[in-house]
C-alpha cells in the first residue's frame, strides 16, 4: 500500500530503501509497497543514488546546489545591469538638459 502524504524521507530511510531494492531480489513495486512508499519515489531514489555514486550521468547533489546558487547570482547580476542602464540613460538626459 503507498502512502498518501508526500512526507519528507530521512537520506537514511532512502537509502536503505535502495539497498532493499537492489539486494532482496524483489521488484520495484514490491519493495515500495513493503516500504509503503510510491514507486516513482523508490525509483527516483536508485535513480540519485545512481548518480551521486557516479554510476549514472547527472548532477549530483553538490552540481544541482551550485547551480541554483549561481542562477540567483546571475538572476540578481542581470537585474543590476538593468538598473545602472537606466540610471545611465536617466543621467545622460540630465546632463543634456543642464546644457
């Protein structure tokens, strides 16, 4: 039976959950619905684990924080720019009409 919540998992739990799958020989479904977790939640989780182990192609947990890190930092650089162009245009027209 799978549950109905989307309640966070412990990396602990996710984990074991894995070696469960992989080890006991059992399918995916039968697993999950020992677990009482969804397949797709199960498979998700062989499918991380996969890729933080280098197994599979994909970014890894530290690749996937870098990169929203840096797509804010470019998100607010480019907000910026916008900003000191205005204020470029807005202080090129004042100094035409001191003239």
């Amino acid at each position: 039976m799978t549950r109905a919540t989307n309640a966070p998992y412990p990396d602990e739990f996710k984990a074991e959950a894995v070696r469960l799958y992989r080890e006991s020989g059992k399918t995916l479904r039968a697993v999950a619905e020992d677990l009482g977790v969804s397949t797709n939640s199960l498979r998700e989780w062989a499918k991380r684990y996969d890729i933080e182990r280098g197994a599979r192609p994909g970014l890894n947990q530290e690749e996937r924080t870098e990169l929203t890190r840096l797509r804010r930092e470019n998100r607010v650089l480019r907000e910026e720019r916008e900003i000191l162009k205005k204020a470029a245009v807005f202080f090129a027209e004042e100094t035409k009409s001191r003239r």
